[in-house]
C-alpha cells in the first residue's frame, strides 16, 4: 500500500508540472463589453472585460478645447471607418491626457468603439492583440498609459513596429492612443548630443537621437497638455464642486482653499482640482448631517 501511495503521489506531482507546461485555453471574450485590459495567465494572453469603465464626458474637460476638437474629430473618422492616426499625447501630469481618451470611449460607445488597455510591459503581445480583434465590427483604440522606454526595452521595438513597421499591413479597425510625460517617450542625456555631426554648415544629428525621436514620429498626430494657470486651475475647481453638487456660498473662500490645496501638492493640475473638490464636497456633506 505504500508502494501505490508513493506512485500515486508522483503521478500527481507529474501532472502539476505537465499542467505547468502545456498551454490552457484562454477565457472567452465577452465582446458585449465596451473596454478591456490585456492580461496573462499562466504565459497566455487574454482580452479581460471592464465592467465598469470610468466614464467621463468631454464637458467635464476643461482649458484643453484645442486637444478635445484634435482628438474628437480623429477618432469620429475612426468610427465611420475613414482614415485616422494614431495619437500621441505629451507633457504636464494631470491635465486630461488620460481623461480624454477615456472620454472618447463615452462619446462614441455606441457607435462601436471600443478600448483596450495595455500594459507597457505586455506591448510585446501587440500582434497578438491585432490578430484576435481584426475583422471584428467593433473599432478598437489599444489604449497605451504613462509610456516611457530604455532603448533595449522588447515593449519599445514592438510599439515601433505595431505603429508601422511590420511586413503585414496594419488592421483597419485598430487604432493605438498612447500617454506620456516624455515627447519622444524615451530618456534623454547629454551625451546624445555629443556625436552628432557637423558637415558643411548642416547639422547632422546622432543616431541615438535618431533612435529616439523614430518612435514618436510614427504617431501621425502629437497632442501637447500644458501646466495649467491659477484662472484655469480655478475654473476646473469650480467645475468639479458643481458637479458633486455643493451650493458654493462664498466664492472667494473656494478659492482660497483651493489654491492652499495645491500649494500643498506642489501643482496646479485639472487631477488636483478634481482631488480638492472631492474632499471639498466631502466636508460640506458631513457638516450638513451633523
């Protein structure tokens, strides 16, 4: 018997690592949902849906009108099938970048678009993404976050290749909209500038600058997000405080304790104003029950 006992136990330990190895059949997609996030399970890549996507209007964006018409009017041709780009949007933290793509997805829903989030670490599954959506009636934005890269990174060459690079043509129902804090998405140091050539009275620049700048020219459009003034900052504090609906009997006190606020957080950004008005309307509810 305790022969048997020891085989069989084996036998179990053999399984475990067969089951380890051979690849399991990944989740169905549930394609009635409006986003997803790419994720993996055990090595296998899947689409996993959103139930409950953050949804946010174009109206609740404000002092970016110039990004919102750019953006709106590109994926508004996506959706009706007709050529678009995919976007890059660049600079201050906290200005809407990522709100406006997210935006999009409540704006053109019902016309079939659909969001996919990845992850920077799993662009390397870009044609895999491609593979499973294309020929799908939906339009798809693979949605990319706070991208930055080091040169050697396999997330970087991928990204390059998924924008316009490989040998197949790219799918007409997929669209890529990436966030970062960094135009060319990658770091940039003072040595880069040191190799590069003067011929003539032309400036040839290096190709590590080259390298760099590659990437984000494969982006047909660049949105720019600026550092908002106090006046703006005030106006989406304002915004905000209205949409938790709190009476603001004294305006001037709102102002006051909104920039105290962001002197506090060392910024004044469209996420800061949104974060004192929460706790703004927060504290008034609480006064109010007492």
């Amino acid at each position: 018997m305790a022969d048997i006992a020891s085989l069989i136990k084996q036998a179990e330990a053999l399984l475990q690592r067969i089951e380890a190895i051979v690849p399991q059949p990944s989740p169905p997609v549930d394609w009635n949902a409006h986003a997803f996030r790419w994720r993996k399970r055990a090595g296998i890549g899947y689409l996993q849906s959103v139930t409950q996507p953050h949804r946010i209007s174009l109206d609740a964006l404000h002092d970016i009108d110039e990004q919102k018409k750019i953006i709106e009017r590109n994926t508004r041709q996506f959706v009706n099938g007709k050529p678009a780009n995919n976007i890059l949007l660049t600079g201050a933290r906290g200005t809407g970048k990522s709100s406006l793509v997210k935006a999009m997805l409540s704006k053109f829903a019902k016309k079939g678009l659909r969001l996919i989030e990845v992850d920077k670490s799993d662009l390397v599954d870009l044609p895999d993404i491609v593979d499973l959506v294309c020929g799908r009636p939906e339009r798809f934005i693979i949605y990319c976050d706070d991208l930055s890269f080091e040169a050697s990174e396999s997330a970087y060459k991928a990204l390059k290749v998924a924008l316009d690079g490989s040998i197949a043509g790219s799918a007409d129902n997929v669209l890529i909209y990436a966030t970062s804090n960094r135009r060319h998405l990658m770091p940039e140091y003072m040595a880069d500038n040191l190799d590069t050539r003067h011929i003539g009275d032309e400036i040839h620049p290096s190709e590590t600058i080259e390298e760099k700048i590659s990437l984000s020219e494969r982006f047909g459009i660049w949105l720019s997000f600026y550092p908002f003034n106090q006046d703006q900052y005030l106006d989406i504090v304002e915004h905000w405080v209205a949409s938790f609906d709190v009476a603001v009997k004294d305006k001037k006190a709102l102002h006051d304790a909104a920039l105290l606020w962001a002197l506090s957080r060392g910024s004044r950004s469209g996420r800061v104003a949104w974060q004192f008005a929460r706790d703004w309307a927060g504290n008034h509810a609480m006064k109010r029950a007492e």
